[in-house]
C-alpha cells in the first residue's frame, strides 16, 4: 500500500511515495499515517475549502460595525482544529494543555500553524448560533456526496441511534437532560439532532429522519431504530409515513403492545444458541388497519449466574423471513461503535460548553472528523478498518484520564 503527501524542502514543494508500515507501529502517533492524513485532508478533500462556509467569526452588525482584531484562527482553521483533537484522541478540551499545546510539529503535518489553547477553543464554541449549525450541517453533507458512499446507495438502509446525558446545574432543582440522535447509512453519519430541553424522543427522531431523506433524495428501504427512543406514537408516525422498520426492544415493552396470542406457537432454533418465537403480526389498536409483527430472541447466558439474553424485533417486515429479521436488525449501525469510546463524545467529563448550541457544534464537528476517518480507511484498504486508524492516529489513548475507570467500571451513563 502506498500514498503520497506534500514534503516541502527548500528548493519548494514537491510530493514523493512512501510506503505504509504493514503492522502497528509502536510509536503513537503514526507519523506516516498522520501524514498520509494530512495530505488526504489537503489535496484529496480540500477540507480547508469546505470548512470557509462557516462563518461564526465573521459575523458584522451593520447598524454597528465593530472593528475586530485578525485571530490567528480562522474559521475554517479552528474548525480543522477540533477535527485534529478528535483525530489524535482528545476527548476533552482540559487535553489540550499538557498533550496538544506543545506539539507544534504535529498541527503543521495537518495543515495548522499551531493547536489552539482550551480559552479560544471555548470561546469558539459558545459563540455558535443556530445558522453556524446549519452550516457545518452543509460541510457534512458536501463532504458525504462528494466523497461519500450514504448519499449514493440505491437502495439505502437507515439506521437512527439516540443517547442521553443528564446534566446537573448548580443552584437548580432539576437536572438538565440532553438528548442526541444521529442517522448513519452505509457506515457514515449523515445527519444529528441535540436538544436539551426534549420532552421526549420523537421529535429528534422524526427530526433526523427527515434532514436524511432530503440528503439522500429517496425514501429509505428499511429504517433500523435503537429501542431505547422506541414509543407508541414515535412507531404510528412511522407507520402514516409507510416506512418499513425494525427496532429492538424488551420482552416487557413488546408483549405490551398487543394482545395475548389466542393460538400456541413453537420456538424455533436459529443455531445451536440461540432461539427464536414469532408471534406473527398484530393491529396496533383495537379495530385499526395497520399492524406490526412481534418476534422473541433468547440466548443463553454471557456468564453463569447471569439471566438468559432476551431481546424482542418489533416490525412493519409482515411477510419476511424470521431468521433474516434477526440477521438485518443484529448489524445496526450504532453511536458507541461509529466514535469508537464508550463515553466521548457527548458523556466524556465536562461538557465543551455552556451553550446547548456549543454542545451541538461539539457534536456535529466531532462527527465530520469521524467521516473524514471512515473515507480515509477506504482508501487505505481493507487491512486499515476505522478502528485500526484510529488507534494508530491517536496520541492520546481512550483509556487516559481520572473517568477511565469509571467508564471500564458501569459503562456510559449516555449510550
């Protein structure tokens, strides 16, 4: 496998190839994988180009104009900035300091003059309105149907996830819940809502569903939802939209949701460990038209001592196989799987911002430089999964930092 970057020398720029290592390097980073990024990012993607469509520095008051002083950072820098700290691992702004500050040679091999310290990189954040959003929303998607595979698929499957982080506010009675879904097709994030104050998960659901669709131009053939977002209206607005669904539920949620079986039915035995029980298709209310077929899996235990695995496949699939339900809803795309953390990037410590809308820019740009990693790892081969770059890439580990025990201990608290 070979790849190319810019080596600038002083007779002026020119490119030359340079083999990449066949195994994991022990140094971290990888500084030919991080050069090789680096020129992906310049040459390939001209992220630079993209990124200039943000203009949260740029905003004037006519009625008022103020005279700013130039910043070293400019929009698109700073954006090209908060995609470097994902790239090398830092999940937090407080990283910043004693990791990236001081690695000036690395920001140069990304294309930045130096990293920026965690006051400007807050600042930036909090400086973001709802039209800045919209506009990284625009990067995103140029970056996917220029570059991407999501907005080109035929027959696209969509699969929505969702988490939730309960924040707590000094000198307020109640907590401030923020909820996040995002939509992936084909491997990549296509499209995010974040809201704080939601009474619930349908409208982010429904919200994230409809920026996919106007990206992709078509309906999705199947639409694969996490369970924890799952209700019973969320599921009748699916079904007035005529989507077909799956979601994964609890035995409990599930049987709820319809009538008890008047005939017996047998279990049916998928492999040597597992067992599958189609309750076959129900109304969802009493009279109505529209149905949904039930289907029960149980696995044996992880451990001994521990309950048997039982999960529940909710469907609008009537007429499809029962073992290829189960296969289709088992590789749904998920948020802890596509970051790669279990906690970052909306439960790792501190939140980045005060502003909910500082938040979801966070969210949106952690999310570009995670795309720029899936299409980058395309390009490298099949050998070079996300996973695999990512690891090499990363200067700081997952596993640094006072709520890394915390996490190997009890998990994330917003997956």
């Amino acid at each position: 496998m070979w790849y190319m970057h810019s080596h600038y020398e002083a007779s002026g720029a020119h490119l030359m190839l340079h083999p990449l290592p066949p195994f994991p390097s022990a140094s971290r980073p990888s500084l030919s994988l991080l050069h090789s990024l680096g020129w992906y990012v310049r040459d390939a993607l001209r992220l630079e180009q993209l990124l200039n469509a943000v203009t949260v520095k740029r905003r004037r008051n006519l009625a008022r104009p103020i005279k700013r002083r130039k910043s070293a950072f400019r929009d698109p820098m700073i954006c090209l900035d908060f995609l470097a700290m994902a790239w090398l691992g830092a999940t937090r702004l407080s990283q910043i300091d004693p990791h990236l500050r001081s690695r000036d040679d690395l920001a140069e091999i990304l294309g930045l003059r130096r990293f920026c310290d965690h006051t400007t990189a807050h600042n930036f954040l909090n400086a973001f309105h709802r039209t800045h959003l919209r506009q990284l929303d625009e990067v995103n998607a140029r970056l996917l149907r220029e570059h991407g595979s999501a907005t080109h698929q035929r027959a696209p499957i969509l699969d929505i996830d969702v988490a939730q982080r309960t924040v707590r506010r000094s000198g307020q009675r109640q907590d401030l819940l923020c909820r996040w879904a995002v939509a992936f097709c084909a491997g990549e994030a296509l499209a995010q809502s974040f809201r704080h104050r939601s009474q619930g998960w349908r409208p982010l659901v429904l919200d994230v569903l409809a920026q996919s669709r106007a990206l992709m131009g078509c309906r999705p053939r199947l639409l694969r939802l996490a369970g924890t977002c799952i209700s019973s209206s969320l599921l009748s607005a699916l079904l007035r939209q005529r989507l077909p669904f799956l979601t994964t539920v609890t035995w409990a949620w599930a049987l709820a949701q319809r009538p008890t079986p008047r005939t017996a039915r047998g279990w049916t035995s998928l492999s040597d460990d597992c067992r599958l029980l189609d309750l076959g298709a129900a109304p969802t209310r009493p009279g109505g038209r529209a149905s949904l077929r039930t289907l029960l899996v149980e696995r044996p235990a992880p451990a001994p001592g521990l309950r048997p695995q039982r999960l529940a496949i909710v469907t609008s699939l009537l007429s499809e196989a029962a073992p290829a339900i189960v296969r289709l809803s088992a590789s749904t795309s998920r948020i802890r799987a596509f970051y790669g953390h279990p906690r970052w990037p909306l439960g790792d410590g501190k939140l980045p911002s005060s502003d909910p809308r500082g938040n979801a820019a966070y969210l949106r740009l952690c999310t570009i430089a995670m795309n720029v990693l899936r299409l980058f790892a395309r390009h490298l081969g099949e050998e070079w999964t996300p996973a695999r770059l990512h690891a090499q890439l990363r200067l700081i580990p997952w596993d640094s930092g006072p709520g890394a025990a915390r996490a190997m201990r009890g998990g994330s608290r917003t997956h």
